[in-house]
C-alpha cells in the first residue's frame, strides 16, 4: 500500500493543499490570518484552475490530451532533481552575494516596490538571454514548444532551466540589496502570477482583462511571447510588470487581427518528449559538428538562435525584419 502513501502524497503536494488540509485537522483557523496562512490560501489556486480548466475542456468536449501530456509528463521529471538544484542555487547565491552588495535594505512596502523592479529587472535578463543565447534557448525551448495554451504549460520546463533562472535572478536581487525574506515573498507572488498567465482561451477567452491590460501583464501578453508569428516573436520578456520590456523596446500588445499560432518555428513534434526536451540541444549539436573552425563551433553556442556561420541568418529580427518588407511590398502593389 506504500505506492497509494507516496501516490496521495504527491497529489497534496501537487496541489498545494498539505498545509490546509493540517489545518482542517487541527482547526487552528486563526493562523489563516498570519503571512504563512495567506501564502497557503494562494498555493492552491493554480493547480485548481488548472482542474478547472481541464474539467471545462472534458465538458465542452474540447479536451486533447496532447495539449496536457507532455508537460505533465516534463512534471513529473522535473519534480525532484530540478526542485533540489535550484534551493541549493538559491542559497548559493545569497550566501556569496549578500556579504559584498553595497548596502542593505529591509522589510518594508517602499522597499518591497523597490525589490519588486529589480526582480522584475533579473527576471527580464534572464529571460532575455533565454531567447538570444543559443545554449540558452536550448534550455527554454522545452518551455516554448506546446502549441496550445493551458495552464499546465506552467510546468514544462526544462529541468536545468529553474537552477540557470534562479542563479541569475537571485545573484542580481542580493547584488541590489534586495532582503532575503522579501526576495522569497517576491518569488512567492512572481511564480504564482507567472502561472496564472498561461491560463487557456477556454476559462479566459480574452487575455486582456479590461483595464489592467493598461498596468500590468495579463495572460494577453503572455500568449503574445509564446507566438510564433513573425510580428509577436522575442517580445514581452516580463512577467508581472511590463516596465523593462517598454524600456528595452520589446515591448508587444496582442493585435486583434493577428491570430496567435502557438509553439516554435523549427520543424518538430508537440508530441515527442524526446524532441520537446532535447531537440534543440540535438539541433545545436549539429550545427556545431558541421561549422567550420573552432570560433565558428564556439559562436553557434552563444549566438542567437537562427544565426548561421554562412551569414544566412535566421534569427528573430532577420525573419520579422523580412516580414515587415513584405508586408510593406504587399501593402504598396
Ligand atoms: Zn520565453
Ligand atoms: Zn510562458
């Protein structure tokens, strides 16, 4: 019977209801009112939706079990080894970093605004890199390659892509001065809110959310940096406030008449966890064995995606650059 232990156990850790379920037990409910109380009202709330919306799909009869598998599946590969590396990185790096940041600060709401940017300012870096650098895509890819939009999406990610993510937001944060305890309660809010923003089109028709499409970044944003459109591709690198996409000039809204084609432009298949896991590393490979001469090898890592040692670029901005054109051509004639 210890399967049915470790089975049942992993469902309440997946839905985050372990701490409440305590609390129905012991019926302490006044410690519902305490941070950590909030926080376990707040864990839930994702994997639910996403019962919700796979319930939703089941009824309307629009549920595909492809758009659900392959993250469910990268789930449950990422559920201990990625979790494990990551805690030990994030400890890592407060440890080396806060003893040499230039100054402190404390918990308090102004500098919780002040942290929040510069998370916000990490995260962008982070996953800016993510799209620009190609041993760095190879590790977002995976993340990328669902060609339906649903929550579970949340949740499919390369394993090594938490542990590289958390280095980086983590260094720059104590680097800035950000206190431990609120870079956690930012954590906390940005995980949860940057879950919520992969919710489908069929509990969230529109993404945009009324007026806080104008304040904040809502799942229209989102749905926009996960196209493969020529004119929605590398934009909307934040997660909760759009402030470094507008300052950087990636900055993208949804286009009502561009109809968002999910996924990533190489040829693959959605459904293979092989390919989704590691067929760019797989492609990577290739193009480094064929190029010639060790810089040409050495650059085909670190260069964006699409860069060729032929100088046939196919990157990003070379295939919206092109685009545009034609449009333009198209417009004219
Ligand atoms: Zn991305
Ligand atoms: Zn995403």
């Amino acid at each position: 019977m210890a399967i049915f232990q470790t089975l049942y156990q992993e469902v309440i850790s997946f839905l985050g209801i372990g701490n409440l379920l305590e609390l129905y037990r012991t019926g302490n409910y006044s410690s519902l009112l305490t941070f950590n109380g909030i926080l376990w009202v707040i864990s839930p709330v994702i994997p639910l939706l996403l019962l919700i919306e796979i319930t939703r799909a089941l009824i309307y009869k629009r549920f595909k079990i492809e758009d659900y598998k392959i993250p469910f599946l990268i789930f449950v590969l990422n559920r201990f080894i990625s979790r494990f590396i990551s805690i030990a990185a994030i400890a890592f790096c407060i440890g080396v970093f806060e003893k040499i940041a230039p100054f402190q600060t404390t918990f308090t709401w102004y500098w919780f605004i002040y942290g929040y940017v510069i998370w916000e300012f990490a995260h962008f870096i982070y996953h800016y890199l993510g799209h620009k650098v190609r041993i760095f895509w190879c590790l977002h890819s995976t993340h990328h390659a669902p060609v339906a939009m649903n929550l579970s999406v949340t949740y499919a990610h390369f394993f090594l892509e938490a542990p590289y993510a958390d280095v980086i937001r983590t260094s720059i944060c104590i680097l800035a001065g950000v206190n431990p305890p609120m870079l956690f309660l930012i954590m906390f809010i940005d995980g949860t809110w940057g879950a919520f923003i992969h919710v489908g089109e069929n509990i969230l028709p529109d993404g945009r959310m009324g007026f806080l499409n104008r304040i904040i970044l809502t799942p229209s944003y989102h749905r926009v940096h996960h196209a493969k459109n020529p004119e929605y591709m590398d934009t909307n690198f934040c997660n909760l406030l759009n402030i470094w996409d507008k300052v950087f000039g990636t900055f993208q809204p949804e286009k009502k008449e561009v109809k968002i084609q999910y996924g990533i432009t190489r040829e693959m298949n959605p459904g293979n966890l092989l390919d989704v896991y590691f067929g760019e590393l797989y492609c990577l490979w290739k193009d480094i064995r064929r190029a010639p001469g060790i810089v040409n090898k050495l650059l085909y890592i670190v260069m964006p995606p699409g860069w060729s040692h032929t100088g046939d670029h196919k990157t990003a901005k070379v295939v919206r650059k092109a685009y545009e054109e034609e449009m333009s051509a198209a417009a004219v004639s």
